[in-house]
C-alpha cells in the first residue's frame, strides 16, 4: 500500500518577520487621530464607573464623543481623496 502524505506546498509566507510594513505603519499614522479620540472617550467612560456622574462628567463624555465623531468625519472625507493599501484595519 502506498503513503498517503501531503503533498500540498507551504501556504504561508516563510520569511514572515512579524514586523508591519510600511503600508501599515502609514495607515496607523493616518488612523492615529481617531485612535486618540476613542482612548479619551474611554477614559472619560472609565472615569463614571465608579461613582455617580456629576455635570463635569457628562460634558467630558458628550465632548469626547464628539471629538470621536469629528475624528470619523475627516478620516472618511480623507479616506475619499487618497487611497490607502496594505491591508491594516
């Protein structure tokens, strides 16, 4: 009886480094605006676990939402007039 092995080629990339191309990089520094406004929005909901939200709370949350919001906005309208490769979410 014959082996029955695999004879499939590797589909992986063997030289993989783990390191993020420059594509990459470049659409995290295109993102970084709204990575920033999303921390700070979070933070601001971290802040009212805790305790009761007072009026300073709540206007630190509607402003970080809206900053979250205003940060989407350019992101889409630049998102529209340049293209972007590589592929990082």
């Amino acid at each position: 009886m014959p082996y029955i092995g695999t004879d499939q080629t590797v589909v992986t990339a063997a030289s993989y480094d783990g390191e993020p191309t420059a594509a990459e990089l470049d659409a995290i520094e295109i993102e970084m605006p709204l990575i920033r406004a999303e921390v700070e929005l979070l933070d601001a909901q971290i802040m009212t676990l805790d305790r009761p939200a007072n009026e300073l709370d709540t206007r630190r949350v509607r402003r970080a939402r809206r900053r979250v919001l205003a940060a989407r906005r350019e992101l889409s309208n630049r998102g529209t007039t340049m293209s972007t490769s590589g592929g990082a979410a």
